[in-house]
C-alpha cells in the first residue's frame, strides 16, 4: 500500500472525518482496501470497516487470512459484525468457518442470519475439497416452462442477490437440471417466448461430489464464467464461478510445488507459520530420504573393490548421479504438468514410456558426448571416458523412463504425483546410477570385484 495513502487515512481517522474517509475509499477495489487494513493497527481497521457498506468490508475481508477475518468480527460492533457475516458469500463464509477454532466457528454461527442457515449447513455438508465445498447457492434458477418475461420480472426480484448473473439456469420439476441460457439471449428474445426454446440442453456439469481440482479443470477447458453442480440425482444444486477456481488452482500449483521440494503442504503462508511447523512439515521426506540415501553407501561399499583398482572412476560419481536426477526431474515435472492439464492418462502410460525412451536416448547420446571429452580432458584413458559415456548415456535414459512413470504410478496407487516425483526419482536415480556404472566399468575395464 502506498505510504502517503497510509498517512492519509490515518490523518483522517485520528481527526473523526469520516465522510473524507469515505470518500477515499470508494475510490479503492477491496482487494486494496484489504491491503490498507494489514497497514492499520486494530483500532484503525475496525474504523475502517465501521465506515464501509456490509457489502465492501464483506469483500474486503474475504481478501485477508481467516485469523485475521474471525478477529476483526469478533472485535467489531455486533450488528456490524452480522451485517458483514450476512453480506458475505456462502462459500467464503463456509471456508472461514472450516478453517478456525470450533469454539470461534459457533461465534460466526450465531451471527449467521437464520435464512441462511439452511444454505451454509448444506455446503458444510460436503467435503472440504469438493465440488459442492466450493459451490456457491446465489445463482438464477427458472423453470423450463417458463416464458422469457417471467424469467426477467424474476431477475428483477431476486437480481440483488445472484452472484451469477451471465446465466440463466433452467430445471424441469423435479429440480434436474435442464439445460442453460445466456442472460444476452433471454433479453434479447420475444417477451412471450418460453425459455426451454432458447435454453442450451447440452450442458456440461460436474457432480457435488467430485474433486475441487476436476471442477477446475472442466471451467479453464470450456472458458465457462461458471459451471453448475448436480447431485448424484442431476437435480441443481449450486454453481462454482470462475473466481473460485483461481483460488482452488492457486492453492493446488502451492501445494504440489511444496511436494516437489519434499516437504508437505503447508496449512498457512510461509511466513505465519512457525518454526516448529515448518520442522514437522520437512523433517518426514528428510528421513524418510536419509534412509534410502543409505542405500548409496551400501553400493559403494559393494564395489569398494572395483573403486579400488580405478580411483579415477571416484571422481565422476557426482557427475553421474547429478545428471541422472537431473533428467529424471525435467521429465517428471514435464509429465506431472501434462496430467494436471489432462493431456496425459493412465491409458497413456506405454506410449509415455516409448516417448522418454527415445527423448532420453537422444538427450543420452548427446550428454555422453560431452562426458567423453571431459574424461579425456581430465586426463583419463579411453577406457575411463568410454566407461562414463556409456553409463550417462544409460543413466539418462533410465533416469527419464523412471521420472515419467513415477507420477503416472503414483495416480494410479491414488498417490498425489507431485510425493513421487523430485525427492523419490533423486534417490532411485542414485542408486541404479552407481550399479550402471560400477557394472559398466567392470565390463569395460575388466575388473573384479
């Protein structure tokens, strides 16, 4: 936030102006207004928030974390704090509540207008990551028998109160969903025309139950502003907007990027958490990986022998076991971000692995060129460069072959692709890159063990 903005409103505050107050913040988008409040100290933005419509200071909350959102209603005026809570959608209402204290959840709860009780119960139903979890009941909804008229003296009554206002949704009489129309259609057809001539009947939904991350999926493939949610019986049951699919999409990319590095997802930003939660978030993989990592050790003391005829062969290890893993990453990242796009299956599996195959003989064939000359560079005989090119050239193809798979399996023992990638692919890469070339050494220098 700008530093002279900052001055301004705190100038304004401490002398009481609050129409000049007002005046400046309408003039913000309440993503910005949410910026000003973590600028302010707690009188300030309960000030703030006191001189704001429940409309705006509902917006402006939804942009701060939920310890900050349960604070500042809990320390707001009571009819304030439940115009705020009854301004904000259902959805973020039901993701705050999720995310406190039990204790603080039924302060909000009290708070929660009695109409809407029905509606917020309803999408705590669901689990969390779900469709319907992230669903939201403020929609249009008519019936197909309907006439176009109708459908706008409706609007006109309830217009108020819909988040989504590009689509007319139309159900039969059991509530199933029928088909959509574009609100642009419904006003421009003939005032007498009935809705179900002008509704779209193909209309692509996703189920209350299905993953967050399909819902997003489904909306970034079709462009849709919208995508309405059915239950197991097809009947209509919510609506997930667009923005709701960035938040789902940006809290997906964090947590599998988390799981890339070997640590898992952490529950709060990175600088609220604590230091012991960023231990117990990291320390599982490390061991876990320091146990496997031993097994590097366990290897080299096998072929101690073979080291021990050639000790020029000790100093390429690193470079070996490093490019291994190298490749190995490229093609896991490579693979993981296909199946997020859904350009990539289980069904496709074979064919990944015929594809990494070729790639890795050719990214193999070019990189043992180059350990070639390094060798011979540093001083080795042929028979040392040979063996180091020969067993990068190996190891880039088993290290792309394994880092292309791993993900795939990984969907299919219904693990997240992202736990089974980097931290795994560096430590299997490791070890099947000192038995390649230990074995190739022996075969090429005719050594023993």
């Amino acid at each position: 936030m700008d530093r002279p903005l900052k001055e301004t409103v705190t100038e304004l505050l401490a002398a009481g102006n609050r129409q000049e107050l007002v005046n400046i913040l309408d003039e913000l988008q309440p993503f910005d207004i949410a910026g000003l409040l973590l600028d302010l100290d707690e009188k300030g933005q309960l000030e703030v928030l006191g001189v704001l419509s429940p409309d705006v200071a509902a917006e402006s909350l939804e942009h701060l974390d939920y310890d900050n959102q349960y604070r500042l209603l809990d320390h707001l005026d009571e009819d304030k704090a439940r115009a705020i809570i009854a301004a904000m959608s259902g959805d973020a209402l039901v993701d705050l509540i999720g995310a406190i204290h039990p204790r603080q959840a039924r302060e909000i709860m009290r708070r929660v207008p009695e109409k809407d009780l029905p509606e917020i119960q309803l999408l705590m139903s669901y689990p969390e990551n779900s469709a319907g979890g992230r669903m939201t009941l403020d929609y249009l909804a008519v019936r197909q028998d309907w006439t176009v008229d109708r459908v706008i003296a409706h609007f006109r009554k309830v217009g108020r109160e819909v988040k989504i206002t590009n689509y007319v949704y139309v159900v039969d009489r059991e509530g199933r969903l029928a088909g959509v129309a574009s609100m642009r259609d419904v006003l421009l057809s003939d005032p007498g025309t009935p809705v179900s001539e002008i509704m779209y009947t193909k209309v692509v939904s996703v189920e209350a139950t299905s993953d967050q991350e399909e819902a997003a999926k489904i909306l970034s493939q079709y462009d849709f502003v919208a995508l309405p949610v059915v239950n197991g019986g097809g009947r209509l049951v919510g609506v997930i907007t667009v923005d709701d699919v960035l938040d789902v999409i940006e809290e997906e990319d964090t947590e599998d990027i988390q799981r890339l590095g070997g640590s898992q997802p952490l529950d709060e930003p990175y600088m609220d958490a604590s230091s012991f939660s960023l231990f117990r978030k990291r320390i599982g993989w490390l061991l876990v990986l320091f146990i496997t990592e031993s097994l590097t050790g366990n290897i080299l003391r096998y072929y101690e022998g073979v080291l021990s005829q050639v000790v020029a062969l000790t100093f390429f290890i690193p470079l070996l076991i490093d490019t291994g893993g190298n490749s190995g990453s490229q093609a896991s990242t490579l693979v993981i971000r296909a199946m997020a796009l859904g350009e990539v299956t289980l069904r496709d599996f074979l064919s990944v692995v015929w594809k990494e195959i070729r790639i890795g003989a050719a990214l193999g064939l070019t990189m043992a060129g180059a350990a070639f000359a390094f060798a011979r560079l540093l001083g080795g005989d042929i028979g040392i460069g040979l063996t180091v090119s020969v067993t990068l050239f190996l190891v880039v193809i088993v290290s792309s072959v394994v880092g292309a798979i791993l993900p795939i399996l990984g969907k299919r023992l219904g693990v997240d692709p992202a736990v089974v990638s980097a931290p795994l692919i560096t430590t299997i890469v490791d070890c099947t890159g000192l038995l390649i070339y230990f074995e190739v050494a022996r075969i090429i220098l005719s050594l023993g063990r």
